[in-house]
C-alpha cells in the first residue's frame, strides 16, 4: 500500500455489493460545485483515483448534467437530487433529477451552431464520454431525472 492512498481506496479494488452515494443540493452554481467535488471524492473512495479516467469522465459528466439542472431545470425553493451508483459489474452510473417538468433535454445533434458561443456543449460532451445517457420520469415525484452511465474497463 502506498502510503499516500487512503486505506479505504486499496481495499476496495473489487466490490461485491452495489455502492450508492446520494444527495440533494442547492439549485446553484454553489450546489453543483459541490456536487462535482463529492462525485469525485466518493469516487476516489471507491477505488478509482481522483487522476483516473473513470474518475475525471464521471466528474466532468456529473459537472455538465448539475450545471443544467442548476440553469434549466431550476425551480425557485427547490433543489436538484444527485444519485451516484458503482456496481460489482464495473458500472458508474449518475443521476441527476430536478422538479422542472416541461424542460426535458434531447439527444444533442452535434456541436452548437455558434463556434463561440458560451454554452450549448454540455450534451454534446455527455453523449461522447458516457457509455449511454437518458432521461426518466423522477420516481415518486414531479420532475425528470437525466442520467449517464459509464462502464469501467481495464484493471
């Protein structure tokens, strides 16, 4: 064990249970700040380092889904839920889900029409670092869920 990883990090190399971290945060940019740093912390802790593919793929994933939440799916007096999940088969999923109904986001068709505009690339990043992504009713509330999954290869 190297003595500058956490104990926690080389014992959990290969899990046998289903891993979930789940939190609801402030619909603002403060809130999905948050959300991205936990999503990476928690994914450190579960064996895939803070420099790893998985790990900067899923951060960067989870940065681009709370940011639209936090923009397009904001409701005044309500938060966005993020739901991280790892699973024995090598699965990273996450889930970010917000009470906006009417807002549902598209399968992005390519890169923004305007070269320099200063949004309009999140989708697009998501749909080409995750496996697959979507979006589900929210269960047991009003609102949608997006999600992105990505599968871990290698070792």
């Amino acid at each position: 064990m190297n003595p500058t990883t956490p104990p926690s990090v080389a014992i959990q190399h290969h899990p046998t249970t289903t891993r979930e971290f789940a939190m609801r945060f402030t619909s603002t940019p403060r809130g999905a700040r948050l959300a991205r740093r936990l999503v990476s912390h928690r994914l450190h802790e579960w064996g895939h380092p803070y420099d790893s593919t998985p790990n900067e793929t899923l951060t960067l994933v989870a940065a681009e889904l709370t940011a639209n939440a936090v923009v397009h799916g904001h409701v005044p007096g309500r938060d966005f839920h993020l739901r991280l999940t790892a699973t024995p088969a090598r699965l990273l999923r996450v889930e970010v889900s917000d009470t906006r109904t009417e807002r549902r986001p598209t399968r992005a068709a390519g890169p923004p029409v305007e070269v320099d505009a200063d949004s309009g690339r999140g989708l697009v990043l998501v749909d080409a670092l995750a496996t697959r992504w979507g979006v589900a009713p929210r269960p047991g509330a009003p609102g949608k869920t997006v999600w992105a999954e990505l599968t871990v290869t290698g070792p």
